[in-house]
C-alpha cells in the first residue's frame, strides 16, 4: 500500500427506518462511535470531522462531538443536497489528503419518517390579494403546479421520461420493474427501511405519485445514519495485520456539479456531471466499469435509476433499457446494482445515503455481507447525487491481504 | 377589460402572447430568469428573444400527488420550441398516458388564474395540443 493511498478504516451506517426514540444526535453517535469500534480507534486518533444534516437546525458536527468527544478537533459542516453524505467524506478525505491529518470522521444523518413530499410548494404562497412580481421570474403566484412541477418525483419522472424520448424503449412497466429488483434485493438487508418483496402487479398498482413513479418507486423517507473513519496508507501500515486486512481503498474520490447545458435550467440535467464524474473516478482508479463488481446507484426515483446505468458507463450510451432487460443489474446478473435495496427499499435518510451506500461496498469487498455478500467482490462504486446539483462518486477496492 | 398581469415576466401578454428568454450576446445562451451574467460564457450583456410558440414534448409526468394547496392531476412538460427548452404545464388534454405523448407537438395558449382585489388579472400560460387527441376506436 502506497503512503498517500486513502483506505477507509472503519464504516457503519445504522438501521435504516422508523428511530422514533433516536434524536438526530442519538444517531449520528450510534453510527460514528461504531464506525471508530469497527475501525480500533477513538476519538483521540481523529483529526478532523466532516458532518452533514439536512433536516436538522444545524451545527450537527459540534452537537455530536458533544455526545461522543470533545476533542477540539476542526469540524466542517457541510450540505449537498442528496450528495451530503459523499460530500462529508470528501471533505475529510480532502483534509486528510491535503496533510493536516491523518485520520478523519465522516457522518451523514437524517431523521425523515413520514416527512413525505421533498421539494413542492415551498414556503406557503398565499396567492396575494395583489399580483406582485416576485423573485428571479417575477412571478405573481406559486409557479409549482403551474409552470411544471417543483417536486421530486415529478422531476424525475422527467429525468426517465426524456430518456426514453431519446433512445427509446422505456414504458411504465419498465420502471416498475427496476422497483421490483430493489425491492427483491432489500430482502436480504436486515438494516432496509423495508424489507418484504413487492410483485410487478403490486408496484403498478400502487398509489401513483407522478407518472410513471408510483409510491414504491420513490425513495423511501426514513430515519439513519452512517459513518466513516478514513486514514493514509502510512498510518494504515502502523496498525494492526487486522486493521489492515479489513480496511478499503478509497481507489477515487470526485465531486462533480453541473456544467452549463442548455435545459439545464428547465429540467435539472442528472445525467453530465454523473458522466463527468464516472470518468474522473475510472481515470483516477484505473478501473474501467467492466471491471466492477457490484454498483450502489442513485436510485431515488426508478426513473432515475435507468438512466444511471447509462450516466455510469456500466451500458453502451443509450443502451439501458436492453442493459436492464437482460437481468444484468439484478444480485445474480453480470453487474449487481444496488443490492441494498437501494433507496426505493433500503431507504434514503437524504445526508446518510452518500455514505450509506460506500458502507454497503465495503461491507461486500470485506466478504462481510452475509445472505446478501457478492461472492469474490474486489471492486465497487457508490454513487450519489443531490440536485441543485452534486455528484459523488466513489470507486473502492479491497485490501490485498 | 380588466388590467391582466402575467404570471411571470417571461409571458408577454397582447394579441400574439408568447414567451420571451434573456439570451447572451456572447454565447447565445438563453434564460427565463433574471441573470446576474450567463452561466455558460460569464458575459453580462443580453438581449431579449422571442420564442417560438410551438414545439414538442420531450419529457412529461403527470403529477397526481404533490404539495398542499398545488391542483392535482396536471402535466408537467419539457418542451423544445425550436431549440429552447421551455417548462409548463400541458393543458386542454386528458391528463392520462393514453392522450399524452413525449413527441407530441403543442403549441402555447394563455388564460386567466384569478383576480385580485384590485380588480387586476393574472394570466398565466401552458401548452395544447396542435392536433386535438384522435377519438379512440376506430380502425
């Protein structure tokens, strides 16, 4: 292992779900101090925290290290939208990369049961007694609802949509069945939000939200944390055989927004700082995507996740639909996506998803994954992003010994 | 008639209603929304353009569930009108997958939303179809 190789040294993310006796704190401390335990260090050996909380009244990194350590350590709060998480750990790998510290603490976590709706209406606008223009349309009323659609599922169902416009192929069922997939796949997650499997018949036929995504083929708000203790090859070569069997390589780590495009700012485009950040992370671990093992995806809506099969390169450019279709993304397929559940199943507590979805990577590349393990993984991605936009994407390699 | 606003300062208003977009002078990047420079070349000068009335669908949903007090079902669009991506609502057209189509082409119409205590209209817009929707059956 070189000196200035990144590993992550300890990770853990709690049950995803209803935490109803857990504050946001309560969480943050469960998964970090695990995530320290699962790593054989204390908060001694940290230099340096990066936390994200969306929901929350923020400061989230000075109120758990009031629960887990004072330690006067810098803290970086930081918000990204969905990509909260990876921008937590990019931050401390960033710290740490940058030689101010040798190990560093990531946390992501959100308290969102039954937060429904993320992203309509808005601050209340009363339609005024008096049209006045206002903000950057001078707009007199609400526009969500009257010039298109301001919440999630409505923009990703668009994000779906247009694809299928573009390369053709796509239709309700399709969506559905990428569902069906996540959904099969958490059952063999004790740590999902929800883990019964749904028919095709039960995921169609469910409540529709913005077609084509009906509920289960939303993202499920919950509760969650998770966390990570990431350090330098040189300091990993002063830990235990142990320590340094178990540990991952951080093989890249990019942040990407979005490049100008001219729809962008109709429809938020998803899909160029996806692919920009794909190509950054294959350059920077010399990995190509056929050589991956399993993906975790950012599958907030199904719609989205089809079009990140192609924004992640693990497809020819415009060949999702015939990807999916060929069962190559389901647990026992050539390339195993999201077998978590992904956030339709395994849930999406917004600011631990980023790290969520690397500690399920780890969990497989360290042979630790139980019912669920991908036999012989070596190799693994987690992607994330979080509009506005931001994208994570983190390429991870097991340990060689 | 009764002053009419409309719903944003893109929708021009008059005989021939219709949208305008700030494009750069520069790099021909265009806007709905007030800039502070372009977002493509960081140039700061822009003029208005008109943009076309009609165009295609290029993405929609139909949004049967959303936020307190916002009218449910409704289509949301992404429509190309010649070159220029514009977002809004398709109207006069059965708010289901088997009348609305990605492809389809529509063009802009306006109409009223309310009044205000001042007596003053707000007018906003959206797009129909070109063709009215085929009666189903048939051959």
């Amino acid at each position: 292992m070189a000196n200035d190789d990144i590993w992550i040294l300890g990770i853990n993310m709690t049950k995803f779900g209803k935490h109803k006796d857990l504050d946001t704190v309560d969480l943050a401390a469960q998964a970090a101090r695990a995530a320290l335990a699962d790593g054989g260090v204390t908060m001694n050996d940290i230099g340096v925290i990066a936390a994200g909380n969306l929901m929350g009244g923020g400061g989230i990194g000075q109120q758990l290290q009031k629960q887990i350590g004072q330690t006067g350590v810098p803290v970086y709060n930081v918000s990204n939208a969905c990509a909260t998480g990876a921008t937590a750990l990019r931050t401390a790998i960033m710290a740490i990369k940058a030689g101010e510290t040798e190990m560093g603490l990531a946390v992501g976590v959100e308290k969102l049961a039954g937060a429904g709706l993320l992203g309509g209406g808005g601050k209340a606008k009363s339609d005024k007694k008096t049209w006045e223009p206002s903000g950057r349309y001078g707009a007199v009323a609400s526009i969500d609802g009257r010039i298109g659609t301001n919440a999630m599922p409505g923009i990703f169902a668009q994000v779906g949509m247009e694809y299928g416009h573009r390369y053709g192929g796509t239709s309700f069922e399709l969506f559905a069945r990428i569902a069906e997939k996540n959904h099969s796949h958490s059952t063999l997650n004790p740590l999902a939000a929800y883990t019964k499997r749904m028919t095709l018949e039960e995921i169609m036929n469910d409540v529709m939200i913005a077609y084509p995504n009906t509920r289960s083929m939303c993202s499920a708000n919950c509760d969650g944390a998770a966390a990570a203790v990431v350090t330098t090859g040189a300091k990993l070569k002063t830990l235990s055989k142990e320590q340094q069997r178990r540990a991952v390589k951080v093989a890249a780590s990019v942040l990407t927004t979005d490049p100008w495009q001219e729809a962008c700012q109709v429809l938020p485009d998803v899909n160029t700082l996806t692919r920009n950040a794909a190509k950054q992370a294959y350059e920077q671990a010399g990995v190509g995507p056929d050589e991956l093992d399993l993906v975790e995806l950012h599958d907030c809506f199904a719609t989205a996740e089809l079009v990140h099969y192609d924004n992640l390169m693990l497809c020819e450019e415009g060949g999702a639909v015939d990807f999916f279709n060929s069962g190559a993304t389901w647990r026992d397929g050539r390339m195993p996506v999201n077998v978590s559940g992904g956030l339709q199943s395994k849930g999406h507590p917004i600011a631990a998803t980023g790290i969520a979805n690397v500690w399920e990577i780890c969990h497989h590349l360290r042979g630790e994954a139980g019912d669920r393990q991908i036999e012989g993984a070596k190799v693994g991605l987690a992607h994330v992003i979080g509009l506005g936009s931001a994208c994570g994407v983190h390429i991870l390699e097991r340990s060689g010994l | 008639m009764a002053k009419q606003v409309p719903l944003v300062d893109y929708l021009q208003l008059g005989e021939q209603p219709h949208l305008t977009a700030h494009r750069c002078v520069d790099c021909g990047a265009r806007y709905f929304d007030r800039r502070n420079a372009c977002a493509s070349c960081f140039g700061d000068r822009f003029v208005e353009e008109t943009v076309a009335t009609e165009g295609e669908v290029r993405a929609f949903t139909i949004v049967t569930f959303a936020a307190p007090g916002v009218p449910v079902p409704f289509v949301a669009a992404v429509i190309d009108c010649g070159g220029v991506s514009v977002r809004a609502n398709l109207v006069h057209v059965e708010p289901d997958a088997d009348h609305v189509h990605l492809g389809m082409k529509v063009r802009l119409v306006t109409f009223p939303i309310g009044t205000d205590d001042d007596g003053v209209e707000a007018i906003a817009f959206g797009f129909e179809p070109l063709v009215p929707a085929a009666t189903a059956g048939g051959a």
